[in-house]
C-alpha cells in the first residue's frame, strides 16, 4: 500500500463516515414510512407486531453475515454490493403493491445494514492503534446525529411527503455510495497498520477461519466487551420512550418543550464519542490500561452526574439540564473505546465478525431494554424509567471495565506477540522472493 493511499485516509474515513450517517438517517425515515404505509394499506395492528419481531432477527442474521464475509473476501467490493443492495430494495419497496410486499422488501432491505462491520475493519487496517479511538469516535458520531436530524426536523416532513418518492430518491443516494465506494476505496492489507507490520511488506493471506473465530470468542476480555456494548443502549431505551411521549404522533414531530433538555444531551454525546477516543488515544499511548482508565474515569463521572440530575429532579432547572447532558458525555466517552479495545486484542482476519458480534450484543440490550420499560412503565413514571436504565447501565459497565482492568495488558501482548511473529515469516517470505 503506497503512502498516497495513506494519505488519502482520511477522505476515506469521511466517506465512510458519509455512509454510516445516510444508512442510519434512511433507516430511521423508512421505519417511519413503515408505519405510513401500514396505515396506507389498512394493515392490522398484528402485521406491525410481527414485523418489528423480525427487524431485529433480519439485523443480526445481516451483522453476522457480512462480519464473517467481510473476513473471508475483498471488504470493498462488498461495500460496493452492499450499497447496490440499498438501491435495489428501497426502489422495490417503493413499487411494493400490497402490505404484504412491501414487509418483505422492507425486511430486505435490512441486510444491507451489517456492511459498517467492513467499514470498522478496513479502518482499522488505515490507522494505527494509537489513533483508533479517535477515529471510531468520529464514525460513531454518524447515529447520533442522523437520530438528532430525523427527530427534530425530517420525520414529520417525509410521514407528509409522499413516501414512495423518499424510497426512489433513497435508492439513488446507495447507488451513488457504491460508485463512490468503487472509485475512491482501495482494499487494505490486514493487518497492514499494526506496530510489528509497519514498513514490512505483507504477502500472505489472512483471511477468517472458524478456529480463530471460536478462539476469540472464548476469550474473557472479548465476553466483557461485549457486555459493555449490551448495556451500553440501556440508556437510549429510557430516552427513546422520553421522547415519544412528548411527541405528537400524528405529526412525527417531537413537542418544544423537549429541545432543551433534548438538543443539548445528543450534542454532549456526539462530543463523548470524539472526546473518549482522543483521549483514549493518548493514555494508551503511555499505558495498555489507557483505553480501560479512559472507560472507568468517564462512567464514574457520569454515576455522579446522574444521581445528582436524579435528586434535584426538576428538569426546569437549568442545574439538571446541564447534569444530564453532562452524563450524556461521560457515557459518550466509553463507546469508541470499546470498539478500539476489540481491535486491540483480536487478530485482524477476524475483526469484522467480532465487530459483528459486538453489534448483536447492542440489539440483546435493546430487547432487554424494551422489556424493562414496558415492565416499569405501567407503575413508574417516565422519568424514573429514564434514571434507572441510565443508572444501571453506568454501574454495570463500571464494573465490567473494572473487569478489562487486569485483563487488557495480558491480551494487548499476546496479540502484538502474534503480529510480531508474523512479521518474521514475512520478512522471511520477502527475502526468499527477492
């Protein structure tokens, strides 16, 4: 790989970046017009229900297949395909004729959300793991930002537009990505950015095996990891539901009275997210732990911030305004960690799986999550829900990186240890070749 590509990194990340915002902001608008079109066609309350049981099944069959096909084959030339697939389906759900076809197309359309699992694994074949974190930061902007936009200023809009228009239109913006994608993504070698490979030239191989795969798997850090990312949706359960009782639902607007508590929470999470992974990024440079200090400082933070927010209670007052964002920042920091934390410790030939897995790990959050707000919003008020599912999820993830604390060294060594000793077969492959 040529220093002009590295070089070139960087409008690759905001490429990708690009990506992920629009795939994000399409999914939400579609889900939108999922219930338009519901009602378009009269469809029973049952249908609804039974869609929405298959969401999340479709979405984890889709992060697992294209984890496990982004190691196996060329990550871009699936990129590429993924992005036709976005085309295809919304362009087949806006011709859907029946309630009946567009579910199945729309369910379709769902396979294509898994393909941010290749774009976290050739990213992390760009950058070094000293500037992971950062850089995961800036991707894991993209949802917070396309939810802020859709909420606030485009639900309502498209739920009045005609819906089979935003579906056409939507099919072109994943056609023009894939030939953005083909044109301007080159497929990095894996491995490429790691310490012990830099400068060294790579011709071998490393693609996924089922061996390695189960290997990480039973690793303890990788389970902690995983619970980490569980938990860490707890919270947007409790804001999710927030938000929709202060919503008018025949409008798809949310009620003024919400943005100023609103606005400011999701810019202090855009903020957590760059802000953890910088800073992430610089501790570890000095210490293996940093990434794990970075985690345990930013939760303990945020437990203060929240039981304080939780005991004034009144959010009229700009005090828990401000606490509640804060906490929404603290919490922010911990998630582009996670993600460079896995990178830290799994072979680069499996990172798209266990990124992939790491995603299923969220949607088990979210299932548990939405089973303890309905079980607690028939007696508990909506902003106790809120607190107890931002409660728990600070204290349970505090715990689990005080898990990784010990763990993570042990793991960063072992791994750099492998890349070393693959290092020496290429150096040795090179000379036998020269």
């Amino acid at each position: 790989m040529d220093q002009t590509y590295f070089r070139r990194r960087w409008l690759i990340l905001m490429i990708f970046f690009c990506f992920l915002f629009l795939q994000q902001f399409d999914m939400l608008i579609v889900e939108s017009i999922r219930q338009k079109a519901e009602t378009f066609f009269n469809s029973a309350g049952t249908f609804s229900e039974i869609i929405s049981f298959l969401l999340a099944f479709m979405i984890a069959i889709s992060y697992l297949f294209w984890g496990i096909n982004f190691d196996r084959h060329s990550r871009r030339n699936l990129l590429v395909l993924a992005s036709a697939l976005w085309w295809a389906t919304s362009w087949l759900n806006s011709l859907a004729p029946t309630i009946e076809t567009f579910g199945i197309s729309y369910l379709a359309g769902l396979m294509d959300f898994g393909s941010m699992t290749g774009i976290y694994s050739i990213v992390g074949d760009l950058f070094a793991p000293r500037t992971r974190g950062k850089v995961f930061g800036l991707l894991q902007a993209a949802q917070p930002i396309a939810y802020f936009l859709v909420l606030s200023y485009f639900q309502g809009f498209f739920i009045r537009a005609n819906w089979r228009s935003y579906l056409l239109v939507s099919g072109v913006l994943g056609l023009t990505m894939a030939l953005i994608i083909y044109l301007f993504v080159r497929e990095p070698k894996r491995g490429l950015r790691e310490p012990a490979l830099t400068g060294i030239r790579i011709s071998g191989q490393y693609l996924f095996d089922w061996e390695t795969a189960r290997d990480i798997a039973e690793k303890s850090s990788f389970l902690i990891l995983c619970g980490l990312s569980l938990f860490s949706v707890l919270p947007w359960m409790g804001f999710s539901l927030w938000t929709s009782a202060l919503s008018h639902t025949d409008l798809g607007v949310i009620d003024e009275s919400v943005y100023p508590v609103f606005f400011p929470m999701i810019v202090a999470l855009i903020l957590g997210n760059v802000l953890g992974g910088f800073l992430g990024d610089a501790i570890f440079i000095k210490k293996k732990r940093g990434r794990v200090m970075t985690n345990l400082f930013g939760f303990s933070l945020a437990l203060l911030t929240c039981i304080s927010a939780f005991v004034i209670g009144d959010l009229d007052k700009l005090l828990v305004r401000i606490l509640i964002s804060l906490t929404a920042l603290f919490i922010g920091m911990g998630r582009s960690n996670v993600f460079a934390m896995l990178f830290d410790i799994t072979l680069p030939e499996v990172r798209a799986t266990a990124t992939s897995i790491l995603f299923i790990s969220q949607l088990f959050g979210i299932g548990i999550g939405w089973v303890l707000v309905r079980a607690m919003e028939k007696t508990t008020g909506i902003w106790m829900i809120f607190f107890s599912l931002t409660l728990t999820s600070i204290i349970v993830n505090l715990l689990l990186s005080a898990g990784l604390f010990k763990r993570m060294p042990v793991e960063i060594e072992n791994l750099r240890r492998h890349m070393a000793y693959r290092s020496q077969l290429e150096a040795r492959l090179d000379s036998q070749n020269k």
